[in-house]
C-alpha cells in the first residue's frame, strides 16, 4: 500500500496529465499576461483533468483523507507541475486547495450541509475559492454585524488571489459585540453588493487578478459564517512555506523550458563558429547549471514535504520547520536564477514581446516579494547556531 497519497496511481496519473499539457498552459498564461486577465481556459483545463479531488476530502468525494498533514505531498507536486506550465494558474489552484483544505476540514465549524454543497460544487463545477484576508494599505477592518439569520458584512480587503474566476471568498473579519472576535464569512463574489475593484495591474503574477473587493453590507445567512480557529498550527505554517516553494519551484523549471524550447529554434550559439545553440559550450553549461541547480531544490521541496506529511504530533517541529525555511530559499534563489538566464541565452530576439518569455522572471520575482527571502535565511542560521527557532508568530506574514 501506497505510503503518501503522491504515490497512488491516481495521483500519479493526474499529476502526468498536468506535466503532457504544460504547453497549454503556458500559451493560456501567455495571454492572461498580455491582457493582465483571469487564465480562465487554463483553470476549466485543470478542472477536466480532474484536479479538484486534491482538495475535497474522501468523504464528499474527493481523494484527501481529510487531516492536516494528509496529501501534503500530492498537493505541492501538483502545484509544482501546473506553475511550470503558467505561474498565476499554479497561484489561483492553490489558493482553492488552501481555502477548500480549511472549509472542508471535519473540524472546521462549518455545518455537514454547507461543507458537502462546498465540495460539490468544487467537483461538479470546478468552484474556486478565494482567501480574503489583508487589509494593507485599506482603512479600518473588516466586520461582521449580527442580525437575525445571519451577518452582515462590511469593509474592504486589499489582496484577493483567484477573484477573477468570481468563485467563493472565504472572508476574515471581526465579528462585532462586546468583545470583538475573529469570524469566518463566506460570500460568493457574483452578490450585487460586491464591488470588485479591478485594480490589478502589476509586474508579474498577473493572472491571479489579485484585486481589492469591498463588501457593501452582504447579508449571509446562518451556517455560511463562523467563529474563526485559533493560530494556525505549526504545520500549517510549514506547509505554507512549502507551498509558495513549491509554486517558485514551478515557475522556475517552467522558464527553463522555455529557454530550451526557444534556443532551439535559433539558427547558432551564443557565437559565430557554433552553428547551433546544442553545440554551444557556453549555452550549454548555462543550462546544464540551471537544471542541476533546480534539480536540487525540487529534491529538498519533496524531502521537506514527505518528512512533515509523515510526521506525528511530538516530532521535532523546529526541524521540520527549518526543512520547509530551506527548500522556500532554494526553490526562491533556483527560480529567480534561472528565469533571470532566459535573454542572456537566447539573446535580444527571444526579447519580442511576441513570446513574453520575460513573465517567467516577473512571475518569479513578484511571488518571491510576498516575504523576504532573507529573513528565512536569517532564522535558518539562527536554527544552526542554537539549535531552536524563535515563536514562528514572530517570523512568518502569511
């Protein structure tokens, strides 16, 4: 019997489907980067494939058997494979396996009925789920008001990955009263009194359509909101890490693709005398080392992973955690390296705006932004020197 869910022939089956159709999603990913729009033919393709199971539990039909460290290893290899193919489409398809994985946990708060027309609706109708959590750079929070039935829901949060397929938001707020509490909402972004800002438009990352939403006085009804869990536990916040290494991971060996698959078309190496790129010691050892160099990280992303699936409760979560530290910078520093290599081999053709192959770096680098990379850096080399991390309260902004 199969150790990790990675393992089964399902899993396995799902995750060469996504691998034989990376060209497609690199040419979806190559037009929601031009028109800075939702990769809308991407997501349904993933939704055919049938990836949707991953983030459903075994008891509504999905292939997750529903605890925490369940799949983790299924999860990020599948992340990995769909952001070689296009980085905002790995994005958008993590964010609903995050925000499903937390819905539909048996522990979640969330009613049998609201959890299984959630997972319904994510297998028969390819629902995506949106994280609807910071609020930098807007004014005051976000709240729910008690009424009869139900809440209402006021405010405006700032970063909202995944809103353009106008699915389901999962909303963190305080829920008034005497003693203003944490409260989970869910409110689907098609409600007339939800204002999608449309104010998207950065660098990389593009198609993940990362806009501000206000919710205008959104009356949900009971059984669609709840008190919110307490801290996410410790290997939730590793698993997050190695979910954002896992996406970097992808978006690097995606550039690499690309940069092969352009050079071949080139009619010489990077000098006269080579007649083609595949002859080209120069290029060659450009590529040889990229490959080697994510070849390595993608080793220590599966290790860290597999190691804090197979965990239990007790085990040595500070070096678990330090695992996950390391494969985030590895995957972060190959990516970026790797991607950045892209024109200097291919030279100043490859640079027409015909091919975009400048995403991959942009994709690259805007995701790596969302926390300092150094810093990771930092408390893995505090973690050799003591032997202990500090409160991971105090180091990691998820």
């Amino acid at each position: 019997m199969p150790r990790h869910l990675h393992d089964t022939e399902e899993v396995q089956a799902l995750l060469a489907a996504v691998r034989e159709q990376r060209q497609t999603l690199a040419e979806g990913g190559l037009a929601g980067d031009r028109d800075n729009a939702d990769p809308a033919g991407n997501m349904a393709l993933l939704h055919e494939l049938g990836l949707a199971r991953l983030a459903v539990p075994t008891a509504h039909g999905g292939l997750w058997d529903g605890a925490e460290r369940g799949g983790l290893g299924a999860a990020l290899r599948m992340v990995r494979e769909i952001s070689a193919g296009d980085g905002p489409t790995g994005q958008n398809w993590l964010t609903t396996l995050l925000v499903a994985r937390i819905l539909l946990h048996p522990e979640s708060g969330f009613p049998e009925s609201t959890r299984a027309e959630l997972a319904r609706r994510i297998l028969d109708e390819g629902l995506r789920c949106v994280s609807s959590a910071a609020e930098t750079g807007v004014s005051g929070k976000v709240t729910a008001r008690p009424v009869e039935g139900g809440v209402v829901l006021s405010g405006t949060k700032s970063f909202n990955s995944n809103s353009g397929g106008l699915g389901m938001a999962l909303v963190q707020c305080l829920l008034e009263g005497e003693a203003a509490t944490r409260h989970h909402v869910l409110v689907d972004l098609r409600h007339p009194q939800v204002e999608l800002h449309d104010d998207w438009d950065t660098m990389g990352q593009r198609g993940t359509r990362s806009q501000t939403v206000t919710y205008h006085d959104v009356l949900v009804a009971d059984g669609w909101h709840q008190p919110a869990p307490g801290a996410p536990s410790p290997v939730f916040l590793g698993a997050a890490m190695l979910m954002h290494a896992a996406l970097l991971q992808g978006i690097g060996e995606g550039g690499l693709d690309a940069l092969v698959r352009h050079a071949r078309t080139m009619k010489r190496g990077s000098l006269p005398q080579f007649a083609t790129p595949a002859e080209d010691p120069l290029i060659l050892r450009r590529v040889g080392l990229h490959s080697s160099r994510l070849a390595a990280s993608r080793a220590l992303l599966h290790t860290a992973a597999d190691r804090l699936e197979a965990s239990r409760d007790g085990a040595d979560v500070d070096a678990l955690t330090i695992d996950c530290f390391r494969s985030k910078v590895a995957s972060v520093e190959a990516a970026l390296a790797a991607t950045a290599d892209i024109h200097e081999v291919t030279g100043a053709r490859s640079t027409s705006n015909l091919y975009r192959l400048d995403r991959y770096w942009r994709n690259a680098r805007t995701f790596a932004s969302h926390d300092p990379t150094d810093a990771k850096s930092v408390y893995v080399g505090g973690y050799e020197f003591g032997g202990h991390l500090p409160p991971l309260s105090t180091i990691i902004r998820l």
